[in-house]
C-alpha cells in the first residue's frame, strides 16, 4: 500500500508541476516543443485542457491517496490516464514521424508509470482478494 500510495502522489506532483505550467505560461512548453500558439485564445485552449485538466487530475490523485479504498480506484486513473496518452504519443512516433528524442523519453516515462500503476493495482487487488479470504 505504502509504495501505491507513493506513486499516486508522484504521479500527482508530475499532473501539478505539468498543469501549473500550462496554467500560468501556455506558450512556454508549446514553445519547446516547436508549437507556434497563433494568439492568446489558442493559448487559453491550451491552458484550460493542458493546465487545468492535469492540476483535477493530480488533485483527483491526491484524493484517491485518503479516502477508503481509493487507492485501488487512483492506480486505475493514473494508468489509463498516463497510459492512453503513451498509446497515443506511440501511434504519433509510429505513424507521424514523431519519433524524436523528446517524444521518445516522454513515451518511455508515460509506459513505465502506466506499468508500474498496473501492476500495484494487481498487487493491491490480489492483497484485498487474500484478507477476504482469510476473514471467511
């Protein structure tokens, strides 16, 4: 449980740092990445769904770390969250050409956080399946 609820709340740190960013400077990670925001409502686009969905996401996280059997429910969230979005940056690197050290390291961290999410859930199932059974 104690490793689980660590990378709910690292997971939670990276949808903060990411979304605060977004939030507060829009054209400063476009910018990086080559993304030319043609004017300031396509900047609050970016800053709606890129900051502000990934701070309800890591506040979701950090939620999922207290409440009773949130745990279980916060490893799911983050490794489809994290996990579709690697699937995508895959098909991009596959099929667009996308495949440049950025989106490389960016889809090989989003992989392992998906996996490592994955199998904690299993671990933490297949511990909530054993305590019921030997309370029965």
């Amino acid at each position: 449980m104690k490793k689980s609820k660590i990378l709910l709340i690292l997971g939670a740190l990276i949808y903060f740092a990411f979304g605060f960013v977004f939030f507060i400077n829009p054209d400063v990670i476009t910018t990086m990445d080559g993304i030319i925001l043609p004017d300031r409502p396509a900047a609050n686009h970016i800053r709606a769904v890129y900051g502000g969905m990934e701070i309800g996401l890591g506040m979701l996280l950090i939620y999922f770390c207290f409440t009773k059997d949130g745990v279980k429910n916060g490893l799911i969230v983050l490794a489809f969250s994290i996990g579709v979005a690697a699937l995508a940056r895959l098909y991009g690197i596959l099929f667009d050409q996308g495949g440049d050290m950025s989106n490389v390291l960016s889809f090989a961290a989003e992989l392992a956080f998906a996996v490592m999410a994955g199998v904690f859930f299993l671990i933490e199932s297949n511990g909530s399946n054993r305590a019921l059974t030997e309370k029965t």
